[in-house]
C-alpha cells in the first residue's frame, strides 16, 4: 500500500473525502513502512497518518524476520504523537484465558489499554489515514478497527471507511472492552 503525501495533507473539508481505516497484518504493516520510507527519523512529519501497532507479549524466535510481532519487533521504538505501540494477546475469552495461560505468562487486553486507545485517538482525531495492525490482521486489530470507525463518528462526526477490514474477525472481547467506552462517550 503506498501512502500519497498530498492525499494525506489535503483538508477533509476541500476534497471531501474519508478517514481511511487500514487493518493489516505485521507483514503487510513492515512492508507498508519500507515502501513508504516511514521510520522513527521521519514518521513525527506526518501528522496525517496515525499508527497503532498490536503485539504480542512474547518474543518471536526470530524478532527481524518480517512476520515477527512481539514487544522488541515494533517498527517504530521511540515515542511519537503519532504512533502508540501496545502489547496484548489474541485472548477473545477471558475466562478461560488462565487456564491456557502457564504462569500467567498471556496480557489480556484491559480497561487502561482501551483508555490509551481513546486518548491516541483524541490526539490524532484529525489524521486522515489510520493504520491498525496486529500479527494477521485479522483478529486484534480488527476489533480496535471496528470501534475506532464508530468512535470517529460518534465522538467527533468524522466518516471513516474500513479500507481493507474485508478478512477481519474482530476479536470479541477486545470489541467489548472498547464498546464500554463507546457507551460512555455521552
């Protein structure tokens, strides 16, 4: 996926067109980046993109490969306006977590983690690109996709359109942890 600069530094207002909402896999994220030439150098010149970056709890045998998603395998290691890195796992029944969990050794997404999603996204309301990815793209991120749509339309009237979500299967506790927040928005 190639992210145009003059697409993304365009006013909502002029062009009227949508908040694009891209759910992807780490893969798909990595090889987005390199193509795009985003790095920590030069990803806080573009206040038009907003990145949030799901991985996993656990280190990935090899953490460069390209399909590696664990905590040391984000793509951007500083802090930016732009990008929130969290780590949390694919864990859609929480009940039963801890009996597959040895040693507790599984992060359940949580009411903080949801918190520092709904703050992100009121730093970066304005962003007319988002990219949500998680390991396959499919699962975590399509959750925090799927709510963000509804989050930039009730809480601050953008329209936004899930760009490529077609293969998403939200997880659904994720999806319910943020709905909390959806129906506390007003």
């Amino acid at each position: 996926m190639e992210i145009v600069g003059d697409r993304m530094s365009s006013s909502r207002n002029n062009y009227n067109s949508m908040t694009e909402i891209h759910t992807l896999s780490a893969a798909d994220f990595k090889h987005t980046m390199q193509k795009n030439d985003l790095y920590d150098s030069n990803i806080d010149m573009r206040p038009d993109l907003a990145i949030i970056s799901i991985g996993n709890s656990f280190e990935d045998d090899l953490a460069d490969d390209i399909f590696a998603n664990g905590p040391s395998s984000h793509w951007f290691k500083r802090s930016h306006k732009n990008v929130l890195n969290l780590d949390f796992d694919d864990i859609a029944a929480p009940g039963e977590w801890r009996s597959l969990s040895k040693c507790d050794q599984y992060i359940l997404f949580d009411d903080d983690m949801a918190r520092q999603i709904a703050e992100f996204v009121e730093e970066n309301k304005n962003a007319s690109v988002w990219l949500v990815h998680c390991s396959a793209g499919v699962s975590r991120s399509g959750a925090v996709s799927k709510w963000l749509k509804d989050w930039l339309q009730v809480r601050y009237g953008v329209e936004a359109n899930n760009v490529d979500g077609r293969y998403a299967s939200p997880n659904p506790y994720v999806l319910m942890v943020l709905g909390r927040l959806l129906a506390h928005a007003f």
